[in-house]
C-alpha cells in the first residue's frame, strides 16, 4: 500500500500539489478543444485531412522535417525490395 503522509501538514501540502495538477490536466484539456477546434477549421477551408493536418503541425512543431524525408526513403526503399522484389543494387542506385 501507499504510504499517506502521516502529519496533517504534509496531507495538505500533498493536496495543494494535487490539485495543481488537477489545473494543469483542466489546461491541457482546454488546449487540446483548441487545437481540434482550429484543425476542423483547417479542414472545412482548405479540405485537408485531419492526418495530414496533425503531421504538418507536429513537424513544423519538432522541426523534424528533413528526418522525415529520409525516414521515407527508408520505408520506399525497404518496401521496394521486399514487396516487389526490387534488387538491393537498384535500391543503392537511387541514392
């Protein structure tokens, strides 16, 4: 079992800390209506999908872009070779 702050002191110092998270939790959830809020407005003015919307958004936010490119190469290549048996010499010659 947990232990339970055994003083009356520490029992309130553990609820203010738990209901500083309960407002963080109350933000979060306020941030992310947000956030689907301006994604549907995306969608019903420029008719993108939701998917495609969201990884815009996280790339531009991680600044991932050019890790992303080579990830998909990877996958092309890799699916090239094993799903319709390109050979791996004609995978090198496309880098």
């Amino acid at each position: 079992m947990s232990t339970v702050p055994s003083t009356n002191e520490d029992r309130k110092k553990l609820k203010g800390m738990l209901t500083e998270m309960t407002h963080c939790l109350a933000a979060m959830d306020a941030q992310r209506d947000q956030k689907k809020d301006i994604a549907t407005g995306i969608k019903e003015q420029f008719e993108l999908a939701p998917k495609v919307i969201n990884k815009l958004a996280s790339t531009m936010y991680k600044s991932n872009y050019a890790s992303l490119q080579q990830e998909n190469e990877d996958f092309e290549d890799l699916y090239e070779i094993l799903v319709n048996g390109k050979l791996v010499d004609e995978a090198d010659d496309s880098e």
